[in-house]
C-alpha cells in the first residue's frame, strides 16, 4: 500500500532481508482431519503443506472440495469460532493457532469471506474501514490516512459517506476489501471474495496484490473459479478434491474455449466509433437492435420509459432510462461495477419504486402492483442469495414459494424432486443452505425461483461463485426456459459465457444507457475483425 523509500545503501539490504524472509515458512498445515456435526464425511484429510511469505497461491477446486473450510482453518476460525473438530493444527510464524485467541490473530491474519453483507456493519464505508485500525488503538492521525490509501488501492476514493446498502455487489467487496487491508495484514485469504467485481477490477485488484508479495512479503490465498482467465501468473495453484490434496502445480487451467475478449470495451469500442455519427446515442437513448424486427409489432413484455432513481443526495443511481423487452428475449446488463445494472434490475421487480418515469409490466404500472404481486410473474436471484433463506433446509428452501400457494404436498414433493434433480442438488437436499458454498447455494436460488415457473427471470450475477462447467450448464438451462417462451434479464460480468447464450446486452455507464447490442455486433469490431 504505502510506498517504501529506500536511499540506495540500504535497499541492497532491504532485498536481501527480503529474499531471507520469502524461504521461510510463513505458515504450516499439517491437518489429519476437519470434520463438522452430523457430516457422513470429514470436510478436510491428510491435508499438508507449507506456505511461504510473500507467494501468491490459488486454492483450486469444485465445490464441496474444501477449499472454505482449509481457508478457514488457515485463519483460525476453526476451531475457534465455527463448530468443527479439527484434528492436526496450523503454525503461523511457528506458533499454534489452537493457542492462539482470535484477537491475537487481528492485524496478522485477514480472512474476506464471499458475502460482504455481514463484513459491512457501520453507517458509512469510511467507519467501516476505519472500524479494524481503531481496534488496534492506531493513532487517530494514522486511522485517517490508512482509510484514505486503502480506498483509493480499491478504487473507492470519494465512496467514504456512502451508505453499504447503496453499494452494488462489486462496490461492496471493494469496500471490505479497503477494511481488511487498512489493518495491513501479514497474510490476507480472499474466499471468493472478488467474484462480484467486474472483469478489469478483479484483474487489476489481483495484479496489484501481487505486486504486493513481491514488494513488501504479503502472503496472499485465493479462491476464484474465474482466475485462469484473468492472466494472473501465481506461485502455486493448490487443488482439492473430496476433502484431500489433489495436486500443486504452478499453472492455472484455462476453460476450455478460444480467446477471451471481454464485452465492455468492445462496447465501448462500437460506441466511440459511433459517437460523431449517432445523437441518439450521444443522449444516451440509442438502441443498436430490436432483436430480428418481429418484436417491433409485438407489445413488449416490460417497458420503461424515463426512469430516473437516485439513492439520497448522491449522484449514483439511473438517469431517463427506457428501455423495452418483448417476450423470449434473452438480455444481458453490462457495465462496471456501480453502473446502475443492479438498480434497473430492482425496478423491474418493485424492489425499489421510480422517482420519476414508469416501468410496465405488458400493460400494467408496476406501481400498482406490491412487491409480492408482481413476483408471480417476475421471479428475482439477488446478487447475494443468501439475504432470501427463510427455511432449514435445501428441499424446504427450493418448495417454499409453493408451500406459499397452498398447492397438493404431493405436487410440491415432486416439482421439488424435479428441480433438485435438474440441478445437481438431490445429494445436499437435507443440508441447511448456509452450510453449501457459494455456487451450490446460487443454485438453491435459481431452483427457488424456477419453480413457480415466472413469466419473466431477472438474474444479478446467478452464476458468480459457480466453476464453469456449473456456469455453463446454467446458461444452457437459461436458453431451454427462453426456448419454453420465459423471458430472461441477466446481469452477469461473465462476458464469454454471455456471448454464446444472450439475443442482446443492454450497456449501462453512469446510471444511463449507452448502447444495445446484439451478439454479432460485439463480435464485428470497429474494423470488421471477427473474434472467437
């Protein structure tokens, strides 16, 4: 974070203490076993190895391969706070962490887990970023300048009076990242922790933690399933599979496809070499298609029409936004993390009510329709899917909306075994939701949403914490409901996932509309060039 000014006689000497400290073992793992109450199996065993200061590592792995829980045993959650019986133990600078209270760890070992909704618990992002030094009784003056640097290292400069719950899912990991790093951590675990942000911020927030390793000895752990495509280049990739160490390597698996190009500078692209010859577009309110032209003659199935929203006095929210959907369509939101994606997606399902303009659904002013009302017909995945869990269970959880209506048990019983079924959920059925991870639990969302079988989807980010072929097969499912006639709105920042499913990408930028795209026409650039 901050810079280090060496004169030139003592940087020799800086390196070569430096150099010392990076082949000794900053931590070592030594566990037989972790298990958790009522499990069949161990979560972890025979897990062993030894991790070095300053070494950029990636835990790899599908889920339910235990890459939360090896997280979470690295920094001393388990078995301090969380009910699991750890047999072995984890040294950090050849100590116990058994031995070791949770206090003690603070300032050493910063673990930023996937949800940052219940890492964000102060009025304003600056007291939250401030919230950890001042726990260390860090001088006042010190408190303000380390929240200063940490949120301009994530990009949130100017971001220190805004509320969290007005924060987008990228801006909110962003701003717990800002809170972990002002304590200047020794070793700092991301669990999923970046997965929300936008394609460049991930990579540059990466990039820049690297540079870190190799400057000052940060010792970073990560859990992304979207690394390999960011170009990251790191010391290891740690593999678990079932609980056991798989393998070590130094390389990242790619997905298997082409050349990854990312949508929104190609948008951007299309746009500036558009600009002097498009004033609907430099008004914000240019739309590139209308699908193939049937649905010109179509009524739409959601229009808006401009729509203006903004969270307080702040300049952040949507600005004459119009737009229209017509029925089977397949629509992506893109943009950056803050652009409005969110917000738009909020309004579609009366989650937030406009300021100014209308939305319609087919011939109906959403404004009177409540919330519930509208939900028959346009079912909502969050960001976080965790914020909707109301039940104990996988199948209770899937079943709920149905139990709602008051159908036959015998119905429910099977359109839950149905759904469970087509998602690979059949086997955790019995599992409380908060007990999966990231990208099985997106899917107990996206089931508790299909089930009651909604005209129109809206989708922020269903896939974020899923691997690939998860991500995939999501999509596919997608495509067979648009196939049916559902009509689905996708916020995703998986752009080559997108290209390859979506009819077209509505591109927001600063709270407005910038372009509508089809797929064809983000594949032909400026200059004619087709890519993969």
């Amino acid at each position: 974070m901050r810079e280090i000014f060496l004169t030139e006689n003592t940087h020799g000497a800086f390196l070569m203490q430096m150099a010392r400290l990076m082949t000794l073992n900053l931590l070592e793992v030594d566990i037989r076993t972790v298990a958790y109450p009522d499990a069949e199996h161990p979560a972890l065993q025979d897990i062993h190895l030894c991790i070095k200061q300053g070494e950029f590592i990636v835990l790899a792995g599908s889920s339910l391969a235990g890459k939360t829980t090896l997280c979470r045993c690295i920094a001393g959650v388990i078995p301090h706070f969380e009910k699991a019986v750890l047999e072995g133990d984890v040294l950090f600078e050849g100590s116990s962490l058994t031995g070791m209270r949770l206090a003690e760890l603070a300032g050493k070992i910063a673990l930023i887990r996937q949800d940052p909704s219940d890492q964000l618990f102060c009025t304003t992002i600056e007291q939250d970023v401030a919230f950890g030094p001042c726990n260390l009784l860090v001088s006042r003056n010190e408190v303000r300048i380390r929240v200063q640097e940490s949120l301009e290292y994530v990009g949130l400069q100017g971001y220190e009076q805004r509320s969290p719950e007005t924060l987008s899912g990228g801006e909110s990991q962003r701003a717990v990242l800002a809170s972990y790093l002002s304590l200047h951590p020794t070793v700092l675990i991301l669990d999923g922790a970046a997965d929300q942000l936008d394609f460049q911020g991930r990579r540059s927030i990466y990039m820049r933690l690297l540079q870190e390793c190799r400057s000052r000895g940060l010792s970073v752990i990560v859990v992304d399933n979207k690394i390999a495509e960011l170009g990251i280049e790191a010391d290891r990739v740690i593999v678990l599979e079932r609980g056991r160490l798989a393998s070590i390597t130094t390389k990242l698996e790619s997905r298997p496809s082409g050349t990854i190009r990312r949508i929104f500078p190609l948008c951007r692209d299309v746009i500036d070499s558009t600009q002097t010859t498009s004033p609907e577009l430099q008004s914000g309110t240019a739309s590139f298609l209308r699908g193939n032209g049937d649905e010109e003659s179509a009524a739409p199935i959601i229009s808006v029409e401009n729509l203006c929203f903004s969270y307080g006095a702040s300049q952040f929210g949507l600005t004459n936004v119009s737009l229209r959907i017509y029925e089977g369509e397949f629509v992506v939101l893109v943009g950056e993390n803050g652009s409005g994606k969110t917000t738009l997606a909020k309004h579609l399902v009366g989650l937030l009510r406009q300021q100014s303009g209308t939305v319609f659904f087919k011939d109906i002013d959403t404004k009177c329709l409540t919330t519930a009302e509208l939900a028959r017909y346009v079912g909502y995945m969050p960001q976080n899917p965790y914020l909707q869990v109301c039940t104990g269970s996988v199948r209770e959880e899937v079943g709920l909306a149905l139990q709602a209506q008051k159908l036959d048990p015998n119905i429910i019983e099977e359109r839950v075994a149905h759904w469970l079924a087509k998602l690979d959920l059949s086997e955790v059925a019995s599992v409380h939701p908060y007990r999966l991870p990231g990208g099985m639990m997106q899917k107990v969302a996206f089931a508790s949403r299909l089930i009651h079988e909604p005209e129109v989807l809206v989708l922020d980010e269903p896939t974020s914490h899923m691997s690939f072929p998860d991500d995939f097969k999501t999509m596919e499912l997608l495509t067979q409901l648009r196939e049916e006639g559902r009509t689905i709105i996708v916020i995703t920042h998986d752009h080559q996932i997108a290209l390859s499913f979506a009819s077209r990408f509505i591109f927001l930028e600063r709270g407005k509309i910038q372009a509508e795209l089809s797929p064809e026409e983000i594949c032909l650039t400026s200059h004619g060039t087709r890519f993969a």
